[in-house]
C-alpha cells in the first residue's frame, strides 16, 4: 500500500511518469516539474550533438515508438470526468496488485480512488482468497440493508483507508491513515499529525510542516462530489439508536456497522410498529424522528427524507440525499443527546465515521448543515448559554429591535443574539412576560395567572428548556371527576355517554364544513344547537337532567379551548389547527411556573421596559421606532410581537400603513379572554373525596351557569400545601368584570361548600382575581378564528412587511395558536427569517 508521501506531490491519484522526448536543449541535463490537468509528467531532455542529416528523422520515429511503448504500460480511468490520468490502487489486496502500474481496468470510487481488476478479481472470483471476506460482508450487508451489495460497496465500506484531521489548531491538515488503522470517534477528536500508533515511532521534527495531500484540496469542488459513484453510509453513528426500525442505508448509515441482527423479515415488522425507541439516558419527550408508519407529531422528521426547506437550502442533494440525511441525522441526535451544550462542528465531525475521502467532503458539508439547523432552530436552541456566536461572521451585521417581551420577543431576541446580532427589546410593562405572569403571594405556591400547562410534552420546546434548566415536570393525571352541586359524585358511565355524544356532534360539525366555503361560515355554538335538536328529533332519545347539565360542562370546556363564546366562534374553522401535526404525550403542570423558563430566556438581553413603542416608520432604509414618551430608535429590522387585541386597537402607528391584506387577517381574529381565581386554604379539605386526582370538575345548575368555575386545578401536586386555582370562561367573563375580587372569590366559595357539602369548608386565608381585560398591555388571554374567518389569517399576520417589519406571537402561528409554546416557535420562526435575509 502506498503511504501519504506517494502522493504529496501528485493530484488525483497520478503518478510519476518519465516520458523521453525528441527535444533538445543546450543547457545540458536537467529535471523540471510540469502540472496539468490534475497530472505530473517529468521531462528529462538529453544534450546531444548535431546529428548527421537524415538520423532526425529516424531519431522522431523511435521517440514515437518509445512513448507508444510506455503509454501501454498504464491505463486511464474509465469514468468520463475522472481527473485521475495515472490512477493508483488502494487495495493492494491482491499480489498481482496494479499498484500504479497497469490494469486491464481500474474502478471508480471517487476522483483519487480507485481500485484494479486483479484486486477486484482477488475478492469476487470464488476461488481467490479475498472471496470468503467479501461473502462474509454481504451477508452482513443483505441482513440489515436494502441497498445492493456490490463489490464497490465492499470496497468502499471495507476496504478504503480513513482520512483524519489534524486537530492542533494551526495545522487542520488531513492525514491518510495507513489500512490497518480503525477509525474511532476518539481517535478522530485528539488525532495529531505524526500520532503514534501501536508503539510505531513517527521520525522527522515536526509532522505538520509536511504538504497535504492534493487530492484533499480537489474534494471541496462541486465536480469531485458528482464523481462519487457510492454516497457516504456512517458506522457507529449517534443517530443509530433513534433508527433502529429502518433499513441503515435508507437513513445514511452502514448496514455493516449496525448493531443490530434484524433479518429482513424483522425490520419489515418492526416497520409496522410506531413505537419510539427507549434510549437510556435520553429524555422520553425526546423524539425528533418518525419510526415507520408513524405520522402526525409536531417537530419531527423523517429520517430517510429531505424536508422541503432542506431541499431549497441544500439543492445538489435532491437526486441523492444520502450524505445530507446521514449528517442531518447524526446532528439531530448528537443534540437531543446532550441539549445543554452548544453543538459545535468540532464535537459533530469526530462522530463521522466513514472510509475514504468522502469523509473529508462531510466534515466541509458539516459546517453547513450544522448552521442551517441553528438558524432554523433545530439545535442550539432553548435557554443555551452562548460564549460566542452561533452563526457566522456574515450574519453578525444586522440590528434589531423587538418590541414586547413575552415568550416569542424573548425567544426570537435570544436566538438572535445568539446568532451574533445587535438586539434591543422595548417592553410596555414593568415586566417581562406578556401573558405568562406567575403569582407566588399563596403561601409560596406557583400559580399562573396566565399560562401554566404544556399541552403534549413530546418534542415541545418548552420540555427541552426544562430539560435544559432541570425543571421538573409534573404530569397531569387524566381523570377528573365531575361534581354536582349539592355533593355527589357524576356517574363515570353518564360522563362517558354525554362525551361521545358530544363529540359525535363535532363530528357532524366536522362534516357540514367540508364543502362550506368562508362567506357559508356560520357560529360554533349556533351549529351545535342546530345538529343537537336535529339529532333528538331524527333518534328520539331523550336525555335525562342530569346528562343535559354534564352535556354543559363539555361546552363549557369547548368554549375554554376558544377563549370564547361559542357565538363568536367559526364553526368552519374552529380548530383549523388540528389538520397540522401537534404535540403528543403527557398533558404537564410547570410547577415552577412559566416564569422560570422566561427569565432565563431573557438573561443577558437588552430590555427596555416602560417603553411603550407609539409609531413605527419603515418608509425608509432603517426603520425607525418612537415610544410614548418621545425617545426614538432606529434598526435595520424591527420585530412587533404584541397581543393581538393591541393591533387591533391601532396601538401602534405603522407608516406607512400596514397592508389591507394583513388588516383584514388582524381583524377576522378573535381576542380570546378568560380569567382564573386562586385561593389559600389553611389545611387540604378535598383531599378525601377528590382522591390525588389533580382536578375535578364542576357540573353547572343551569346553562346561564355555565364557564362559571367549570375546573378546579390542585396546585400543590404533593400535597403538601393548600391551594386551588379555577377558570372563568364563555359568557361567565362578562359577568365579573365589574365586580369586585371579594365578591368574585365569595362566588367561588359558594360552589366549593356547593361541591363538598358534606364537610366544612374553611374561609380561604388569601385569594387573588385575574383582570386580563383591564391589563393594558395585553387585554386578552389568546386568539381564536372567528365565524366567517378562516386559519389562513394567522398566516397572514405573521408575513413581513417589505423585509423590515416582522410579526410574532400566537396569533401569528396557524400551527400552534393559544399557547406559549406557538409564540415561542413563532418567535424562533422570524429569528430565523431574519438571520437568512
């Protein structure tokens, strides 16, 4: 086998030829290099005396014949477009090996690797002796893959030699490993040139003053990755784990290096089942890839295909997107291995474990790829603490203003500062926020008086900043019993009728819609109605009082999903959202509250508060920001995330005008609001009856009841302390929004001594009332479609005006509305806009 001084000094695999030539020269014996093409020839020319008229022309004939002579004895690779004019084998297998001599036919690898008929002969034809090595891998390969087992596939996954990177920081040279040497993750992130191996000592001074070879400069062109006949399959990578249910080569790694034994009978099994694989250590909400056959989970990728974004980024991978999945992969997973520290090309390319120079080319595409999957807030994400930024020097000339600090201006200014841009944040309020704003006034207890329950725990960003933080979790049970006033327990069977019922309804709802258009949109509520009595006329049945008022409490839990009347609610597009994938898994309570993901967000951010933005001007270059109290700023982009209802209300005055488009979106949206109580007990009086259920429900008299106290959440999930929090919603709103907290908490009480009229129930030791419709900064909960509007509005909203003016917040995304966790990806969706223009 030929070492790396074989080729320090030729490209592409060409060797040294010495080639005669007719000329002559006077200035005597001599050598000089000559380079074209990717190809080395010397030229030795010969002092001669004048010959004798009539020998030049015999001496130019057996020059001829001599260079005939000597260009029989090498061959050209075959593969048009090969650079290689003098290939070399790298196998060397065989002892009748070409090395750089002549073959009746060399095999393309890539541009520089190549292999020679008699060492393909060595390990195809049955009888030589690399044949039982080579049938021993195919069966290997057949077992766990799908792809063909050729013998260049052998070649390329047995038989190349590995290439490693310097890591001493003002080397980086690639070093070819000899073919004994096994490439190991550890190996490639402490690797020095001139590392010892096996007790072998390298002899010269210094191993890094020797030239690279050539070939690695050429791997970084288009044309030598077109070339490659065999994309790159990973062994031993990250992503393994995570994808054990699919064929290896269909997601970018090495049938031979798979840990697993599954036949082909196995993994088509396995391809049937959509159960995510249990990986010791790893967070179980993490699962950034769909198994086989598994659809509709939000944040998740399909491991063995392009996304539509990836393929507009990275469009030479669209006919083979082999090496982008195998490093899109092994990056994903590298991440939800280990979320709390940045991922950095430096720890991913060690991971890469894959023979030949390919290796080098994904090492280059790593960078890539790792810094398109930052920016699109894939990786690097959450409440990472950065020490210097994430994207390149190229994205670090931008300034940006973001106005509100809630949890999409937080999110969407932390990823841009850690991107490495300028950001200024101008907050309204004396806090940060927004609409999640935790209480601690009750005996210590966490109580949100905005948001506090993640709704499916599974790839949600707000699990990964908990992981991030250590934040524990607290899983919210599903069973809720519903109380009567007056005491008793609602029959379980009664429940569970009036909810299919109800969802039957919806169904109906469901398919009245399917040929509606926008101006045929009618109210949730009045559709609901209509279906009902259509439904007790064609069937007959008759519903007894008590499944009448349970059949109350799953409208009034419909019109807690709004934030709304069921009035004002499209009946058409109600839960536009759920033709998207959403979160799945557990339904938790942040027992430490919302709060303490937000202020670690907003660590080391510029924030003004008390600084109510009043006007915005983008008629020029810069966009200029004025606040109420006259102080200006200007940026090159500005970021509006405030609620809904202040865009609304024309808060902020946009010049020019914002257009119609988007004015009509604004205002085919509704403005949700609900309100919530909380209240202090001295000791825990529901204990008994409600059993460690987190909440219970509230059957209500009479409809005109309804939204009043529907859900009572235990706050203390160990029991410990005394605190239960209940919500006011649908037409329940407006009825208290003129009385006073006491008289709003005396109401509550009089349902609790209502619910559990068996015992005593003590006067709470302290209380508080939510007012969202008076806080002047935010004056709504969340957003809902309302009748004769449609889920493309969110859409709408959330477009940019010329480049310069960006929009954020729930209501800006049709995916995943009414949540922290929708503002804080849309926040992180326009980080990425505005890092990419």
């Amino acid at each position: 086998m030929l070492t790396d001084a074989d080729y320090t000094v030729n490209a592409s695999g060409a060797r040294r030829a010495k080639k005669r030539t007719a000329m002559e020269s006077s200035s005597g014996d001599g050598q000089s290099s000559l380079r074209s093409s990717g190809r080395q020839v010397n030229v030795r020319t010969k002092r001669c005396n004048n010959p004798p008229p009539g020998q030049t022309k015999r001496k130019a004939i057996d020059t001829e014949e001599e260079e005939d002579q000597s260009e029989k004895k090498y061959r050209r690779c075959e593969k048009a477009g090969c650079s290689a004019t003098y290939p070399v084998c790298f196998a060397s297998a065989s002892e009748r090996c070409a090395k750089n001599g002549y073959t009746s036919r060399w095999y393309h690898l890539s541009c520089g690797e190549h292999f020679c008929n008699e060492c393909f002969d060595h390990y195809y034809r049955s009888h030589k002796d690399g044949y039982e090595t080579y049938a021993s891998w195919k069966r290997v390969w057949t077992g766990n893959g799908k792809s063909e087992p050729s013998l260049k596939a052998f070649m390329a996954d047995q038989q190349l030699p590995y290439w490693v990177q310097c890591t001493k920081p003002d080397c980086g040279k690639w070093r070819q490993l000899t073919k004994e040497i096994q490439l190991t993750a550890s190996l490639a992130a402490t690797y020095r040139c001139g590392m010892k191996f096996n007790n072998v000592k390298t002899e010269g001074p210094d191993q890094c003053s020797l030239p690279e070879d050539l070939r690695v400069a050429e791997v970084i062109d288009s044309w030598w990755h077109s070339m490659l006949i065999l994309p790159p399959l990973f062994k031993d990578s990250p992503a393994s784990p995570f994808l054990t249910a699919y064929y290896p080569d269909c997601v970018g790694m090495s049938p031979s290096g798979s840990t697993s034994n599954h036949s082909h009978a196995e993994l088509r099994a396995e391809h049937c089942r959509a159960v995510p694989p249990q990986i010791p250590g790893l967070c179980p909400y993490f699962q950034p890839f769909y198994q086989p056959n598994e659809c509709g989970k939000a944040l998740c990728v399909r491991p063995d295909m392009m996304e539509l974004d990836e393929l507009y980024e990275f469009p030479e991978f669209s006919r083979d997107p082999t090496m982008y999945l195998a490093l899109r992969n092994l990056i994903l997973a590298s991440w939800h291995r280990d979320c709390k520290e940045v991922l950095t090309p430096q720890n991913c390319a060690p991971h890469i474990i894959v023979r030949g120079l390919v290796r080098v080319r994904c090492v280059q595409e790593m960078d890539r790829v790792l810094h398109f999957m930052t920016r699109k807030g894939l990786i690097n994400t959450g409440v990472l603490s950065v020490k210097q930024p994430l994207l390149p020097e190229r994205y670090h000339n931008k300034n940006v203003i973001v106005i509100g600090a809630g949890a999409s201006g937080l999110a969407a200014a932390r990823q841009l500062q850690n991107f490495g841009m300028q950001v200024v944040m101008l907050e309204a309020s004396e806090r940060i926020g927004g609409r999640v704003w935790d209480d601690t006034s009750l005996g210590g207890v966490t109580v949100g008086r905005g948001a506090q329950i993640v709704n499916g725990c599974v790839n949600n960003p707000i699990a990964l900043m908990s992981e991030q933080l250590s934040i524990n979790m607290h899983k919210l049970g599903e069973r809720c019993d519903l109380f009567q006033e007056g005491g008793s327990a609602t029959d379980p069977a009664i429940d569970k009728r009036m909810d299919f019922h109800f969802n039957a309804i919806l169904d109906v709802v469901s398919e009245w819609r399917k040929d509606k258009s926008q101006n045929q949109d009618t109210p949730l509520g009045e559709k609901i109605q209509e279906v009902y009595k259509t439904f007790l006329q064609e069937s007959g049945v008759q519903f007894s009082q008590l499944e009448e008022k349970v059949l109350q409490f799953h409208l009034s839990n419909l019109e807690y999903a709004c934030g709304s009347t069921l009035e004002q609610v499209s009946a058409r597009s109600w839960d536009h959202n759920e033709f998207f994938a959403q979160f799945s898994g557990d339904h938790t309570l942040l027992t430490e509250g919302y709060s303490s993901v937000l202020n670690k967000l907003a660590e080391g951010l510029d924030i003004r508060i008390k600084s109510p933005v009043q006007a915005i001007d983008y008629s020029g270059d810069i966009v200029k920001v004025t606040s109420s109290n006259g102080t200006q700023w200007t940026a090159q982009k500005v970021l509006v995330t405030v609620p809904l209802t202040l865009l609304q209300k024309n808060i902020i005055q946009f010049n020019p005008p914002l257009p119609e488009r988007k004015l009509k979106a604004i205002h085919s949206l509704g403005a949700g609001l609900i309100e919530k109580v909380a209240l202090q007990f001295p000791f825990r009086f529901w204990d008994s009856k409600i059993q460690g259920a987190d909440y219970f429900g509230h059957i209500p008299p009479s409809p005109d009841k309804r939204g009043m106290f529907g859900v009572f959440y235990d706050m203390d999930p160990q029991g410990k302390r005394s605190v239960l929090m209940s919500v006011i919603t649908g037409e329940a709103v407006p009825s208290i929004r003129d009385m006073e907290d006491k008289d709003v908490a005396d109401q509550c009480m009089m349902v609790l001594r209502e619910l559990f009229k068996e015992q005593d129930v003590p006067e709470p030791v302290k209380y508080f009332v939510t007012r969202w419709s008076r806080d002047m900064w935010s004056q709504m909960s969340y957003s809902f479609v309302k009748t004769g509007g449609s889920g493309e509005a969110y859409d709408i909203v959330a477009e940019d005006v010329q480049g310069k003016v960006f929009f954020a917040g729930e209501a800006t995304n049709r995916h995943f509305p009414q949540t922290v966790t929708g503002a804080y990806l849309s926040g992180v969706r326009e980080a990425s806009k505005i890092a990419a223009l």
